[in-house]
C-alpha cells in the first residue's frame, strides 16, 4: 500500500457517522490553516501586537509592587498618565 493508497483520516474505534466525520475534518482543516497562518506570520516578520486601545490586559490591575506610584508635586496629574 503506497502512500496515494492510504487513507487521510481513519476511525479506529466506534461508528462515527458522516456528521461527526465531517465535523472532525472541518477541525482539523481550521487547525491546519490556523497553524500555517501563524507559521507564516512568524516569518514574515513576527506576530503583531494589539493596539493599546483592543488590549485587554490593560484592564487588569496591577501588584503595589509591579511598579512605583508617583509622589509628590503633580502625583495627581502623574496617576492620570499610561505607563
């Protein structure tokens, strides 16, 4: 049996109807696809970054220990600004 000869995709076990096949490929397929995306964003020139904005990790609050809170003239304003 040459490799033209075997099948793709094979249910070892149970009886999977053509439903649940079709859902199985549609996933791997997705997968398939996600994985060379990135691949092929990595070569290009790495994976871009979310805007400031869409980044959603900017909600969660930071440790008193991450960084140093201003003090001092102009605390106030300082507070105010990104960091």
């Amino acid at each position: 049996m040459t490799a033209e000869d075997k099948p793709f995709l094979q249910v070892v076990r149970g009886d999977a109807g053509p439903e649940e096949i079709a859902a199985l490929v549609a996933v791997l397929t997705a997968r398939a696809r996600a994985a060379a995306a990135a691949r092929d964003g990595e070569a290009a020139g790495g994976a871009t970054r979310p805007s400031r904005w869409a980044d959603r990790s900017r909600l969660v609050r930071e440790t008193f220990a991450a960084q140093p809170r201003p003090r001092g003239p102009g605390a106030w304003r300082a507070s105010a600004l990104p960091r």
